[in-house]
C-alpha cells in the first residue's frame, strides 16, 4: 500500500479526485493541515462520489504531528517531496510499498523549511517550457506565475513554481539551500492540476512494485 500525502491543499475538488485514486488503488490518503476547505465541504464530496465513504483517510493537524504519528521524524528514507525545485524527476525515484507521496498546496507548494530538510527526497514532473506548451504564457503576470504545481509543487502539483522575481524578494529562496534546485530561471508557468499530479506519481510507484495487471 502506498501512502498519497496532500501538505495543506486548499481546493476541495482536487482533494475529492484524489480521494478516489486511492480508492481504487488501495492507498492511503493523508490530509495534513490546515486545510483550507472542511472535508464536509459538498465540492469535496461530489468530486469523491461514492467512493469517499470508502476512503482510508488520515487527518493531522500539521507537519510535525503528521511526521510524529507515522514514526518520519528520524526516517524520512519513505519521504518522497514532489516539488518543481528538483533536479531528479518522479520516474528516476525507486518505489517500495509503504512509500509517502507527498504533494504541496495548490498555490505555493510544500514550504521551502520542509524540503530543505530533506532535499535528497525531492522530486518532479518534467514538463514542456510555457514557450512550448502555452502560447499566451508572455501574458501573464508575476503574482500569477507564482501559482505552479505540489510538486512539483502543484496547481499546482502539489509543489508551486516560482518565478525569479518572486525568488529574489525572499532570503530563504535565494539561498537554494536544498541544494538540488533547479535554475530559478528555467521556472514555468504551466503546471499539472494537482489531482493528474498524484496520479501520475501513484501509478508509476505502482508500476514498479507490480500493481495488478500493469
């Protein structure tokens, strides 16, 4: 079994659509807060349909609880951070059974403290360059470009992506300290919705531990 990690996501329907991957994957779902919905929320329960009262869900108040109560404070060897600021991609990451995919908030991603703690769990979902894939992507203004995915940061995929503008206004941004990121320049725009974000990660975990009939 593993386990779909969603660090204070903020729409409720993106939730829900996970909610149902893991349904039928038979994996776990972990909702750590603060949430930014109430999981009575009827958006989260249309997109899970009726298989949210299926669901093996776990709700932690925080970080720190979720990592305490899952026995991660000293292992994070099970962590994997899918955030748009590493080098190695989703697809070059070894999977075992028991595994934390961890996705961002939809707007900013995982906190740059979390992942610089353990940058060398950090991965991504390659992605064209907004030249490539959105032809309107000059357009676009700065807050905006600071929406990326979990994951990749998501919505951002979990991970959010950050523009270089935004980078230089933060101190903590500018110092790379994961070591692992990739240039700040090379950002995007373009971002996986966070609900495929998870599900292409789950399915490849999956595939490598011989998930049936893949």
């Amino acid at each position: 079994m593993f386990n779909v990690v969603l660090y204070q996501p903020e729409i409720p329907a993106n939730t829900g659509n996970i909610g149902r991957t893991c349904v039928v994957t038979g994996s776990r779902l972990h909702l750590v807060g603060p949430l930014g919905f109430s999981l009575d929320d009827r958006m989260l329960q249309r997109a899970g349909l009726g298989y949210w009262r299926s669901l093996d869900v776990c709700v932690y108040n925080n970080w720190s609880e979720f990592l305490q109560v899952n026995g991660l404070i000293t292992d994070d060897a099970r962590l994997h951070f899918l955030t748009k600021k590493a080098r190695r991609t989703y697809a070059e990451a070894s999977y075992v059974e028991g595994d934390y995919l961890v996705f961002g908030r939809e707007s900013t991603g995982i906190d740059e403290e979390v992942l610089a703690a353990a940058p060398e769990r950090c991965e991504r979902i390659p992605m064209l360059a907004d030249a490539v894939s959105i032809h309107d992507a000059d357009t676009w203004t700065a807050p905006e470009r600071g929406v990326g995915v979990t994951g990749m940061g998501a919505d951002s995929t979990g991970a959010g992506g950050v523009t270089g503008a935004i980078r230089a206004e933060s101190p903590l941004l500018a110092q790379d300290i994961c070591g692992n990121f990739i240039d700040p320049s090379d950002y995007r725009i373009s971002a996986l919705n966070l609900s495929n974000a998870a599900a292409v990660v789950l399915y490849e975990a999956l595939r490598q531990t011989g998930f049936a009939s893949m």
